[in-house]
C-alpha cells in the first residue's frame, strides 16, 4: 500500500492533534500545519521523532503549496471565548483559509474535508437537528464571527465541488471533549473539570437549564476518518456528535461526583445568543458512513479527568 500524503490545518490543536496520531498510526506521512493560536506544540511533541511527521508554522489565511493527497481543514479557534477575542481574524480564518485550502486542493488534485460545527443551526428552532435544517443563527452577534465564518466556508466548499469538480466532504461536528483540551480552552467540559480538581466553584452561565450533547474525542476521529474515505458521490454536510443530551447543571453534578469534588456550583450571566439546545440527528452519519459514537459520557469524563489530573 502506498503511504498517503495528508495536509492537517490545525493540527497541533485539541482535535487535530488526535487526528494527526492516527493518521500516523495507519502509515500516512502527516503534514501537521498550526500557528499556535489555540494549538501548541506539546500536543504533538511525541510525533516530532516520526519520520513521516512534519510540523509546520503557517496561518491558513495566507496561501500554502505543498503535495498532498488529502487535506483536513481544521485550523480555526472553537472556543467562544478565543473566537471571540478577535472576531475578524476568525472570519478570515474561516473564509480566506476555505479559499487558501480548496485553491491547494484544486491545484494537487487532492480530496479537502471541512471541520465544520452544529454552530450553523445558530440558536436551534428544529430538535434535534438534522442536516437538511438550515438554521437560527444572528449574523451580528457575538458568534456570527464564528458561525457566519463556518456558514461562508460550507458554501466555498459546495461551490468549489460544483464549479471545479473538487472532491469534498463537510462534516458538522457537535461538542467534543477529551484529553488534550488546553485547560484555559474555555468550553465547558474543560473549564469544568479543571474547576472540579482543583476544587473551585463550578461557574455555570445562565441556569444551568440549556442544553448540550457532548461526543469524546476518538469517535469524532473515526467519523472524520470514514467520512474522507466515503465514495466521492457523498459530499456532506454530515452531523457526527453524540446523541445523548444533557444539561449543562446535570453536567456539573455529574463532574462533582466523579472527581469528588467539594466545589460549589454558582451562577453567572448567560453569555448572548448561547443555544438553549443542541442534539444531532445521525441517521446520515449511520447511513452513509455507518457510524455511530460508542464512548458513553461517563466513559468519556473519567478519561479526560485522569488527563487533566495527570497535567494541571
Ligand atoms: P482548537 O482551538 O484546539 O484547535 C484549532 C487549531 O487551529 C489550533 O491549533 C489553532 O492554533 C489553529 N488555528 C487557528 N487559527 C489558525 C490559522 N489562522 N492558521 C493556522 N492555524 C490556526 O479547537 P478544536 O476543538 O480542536 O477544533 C478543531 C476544529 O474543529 C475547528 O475548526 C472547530 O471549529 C471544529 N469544531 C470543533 C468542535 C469541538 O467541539 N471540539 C465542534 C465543532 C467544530
Ligand atoms: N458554559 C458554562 N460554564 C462554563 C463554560 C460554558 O455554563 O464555564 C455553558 C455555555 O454558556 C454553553 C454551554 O456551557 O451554554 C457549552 O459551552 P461551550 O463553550 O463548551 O460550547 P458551545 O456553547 O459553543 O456549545
């Protein structure tokens, strides 16, 4: 078999860096390309010593030429709060770095799989929410940099296919958590575990009553990896999450009781535009890639809390 060339943007972030291991582990040679805004080189030190992995400092918004067969287009902060920080830069990201990624994969002939999110169904009218719904998103709130930047990309994406033939995928990923979450990411599942350990109060925005549906790390790497292996003729857009949905108070208990915390849980403001629910609908994610998550929440949490117990 002849070792694949693969292109990662964003690989040295949460999600990336778990991609990059296995598509390393399967005998790829692995071009892991970051610029360190969320990312950082600890999450793939241990790659630096395999031959067939390279670690690259590029922003996507500026172009990039290298031959690859493949390209998962990853780079992009997901955090509210680092998407927010700087909401032109992120939109960019977004837009400049579609257009950067699908120009090298037009020129090299290559196949680009676009990490896009639930966040393009926006505050949901439609529960849970399937591929065909179009969304409930603000285009000038607080996450249209993020949201609206994702929106853009899809519609680069699509158009790329149909304009220039170039084979793509769109995979809408749901709440992911697990190791590798950088402790000041900010999302939940990691502020909250870091608070739990260290036993801080556990800061809950609103009350508590929104909901969320959260998928451990390795089965979104197994839907992403199907997803780029399925026949050309499916492009996506696909959900891959975990049905199971949760409160976010039910989520902070639950954190208590399984790092025996005696942290307390206080109430903050609701930040603006955060969705009160989100579930996906996977019966496409089944169909077409048949897939499904198997890492229960439970599961999922006693690893990422043995992870952060190992580095804060
Ligand atoms: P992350 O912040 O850990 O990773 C993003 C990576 O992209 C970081 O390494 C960051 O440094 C890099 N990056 C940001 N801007 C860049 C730029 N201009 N040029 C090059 N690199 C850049 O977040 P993550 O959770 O690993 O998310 C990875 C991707 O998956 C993102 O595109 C995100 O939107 C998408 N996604 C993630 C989730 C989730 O729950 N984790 C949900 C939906 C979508
Ligand atoms: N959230 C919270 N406390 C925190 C961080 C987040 O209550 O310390 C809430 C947040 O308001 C949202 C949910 O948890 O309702 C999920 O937030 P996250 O930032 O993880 O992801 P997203 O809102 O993008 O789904």
């Amino acid at each position: 078999m002849s070792r694949k060339k693969i292109l990662v943007t964003g690989g040295a972030g949460f999600v990336g860096s778990h991609l990059c291991e296995r598509l390393l582990n399967e005998g790829n040679e692995v071009y892991c390309l970051d610029n360190f805004f969320t990312g950082q080189k600890e999450n793939v030190i241990h790659l630096l010593e395999n031959p067939y992995f390279e670690l690259i400092r590029h922003d996507v918004t500026t172009p990039f030429f290298i031959e690859t067969d493949e390209i998962y287009n990853l780079a992009c902060p997901a955090s509210p709060i680092h998407y927010q920080y700087n909401a032109i830069k992120t939109m960019k990201t977004s837009v400049m770095g579609a257009i950067n990624m699908l120009g090298l994969a037009k020129r090299v002939n290559a196949k680009i799989l676009q990490a896009s999110t639930s966040e393009v169904y926006g505050d949901p009218l439609v529960h849970p929410q399937p591929e065909s719904y179009w969304g409930h998103v603000n285009p000038i709130g607080e996450r249209a940099c993020y949201d609206e930047g994702k929106r853009s990309a899809e519609t680069l994406f699509i158009n790329y296919h149909k304009q220039n033939n170039v084979k793509i995928k769109i995979i809408r990923i749901f709440n992911t958590y697990g190791p590798k979450m950088h402790p000041n990411d900010g999302r939940v599942v990691s502020n909250f575990i870091v608070q739990a350990l260290q036993n801080q109060d556990i800061t809950i925005y609103g009350q508590g009553n929104q909901t969320r549906s959260f998928q451990y790390v390795d089965d979104l790497i197994e839907g992403m990896i199907r997803l780029m292996n399925s026949k050309d003729s499916f492009t996506g857009p696909v959900n891959v999450g975990n049905p199971n949905e949760f409160t976010i108070l039910e989520l902070a208990q639950k954190i208590i009781g399984l790092t025996g915390s005696t942290s307390k849980i206080i109430y903050q403001p609701l930040p603006s535009d955060d969705p009160m629910q989100r579930q996906p609908d996977i019966s496409l994610a089944k169909k077409e890639l048949d897939w499904s998550p198997k890492v229960n929440l439970d599961e999922g949490l006693i690893k990422t809390i043995a992870f952060f117990k190992s580095t804060i």
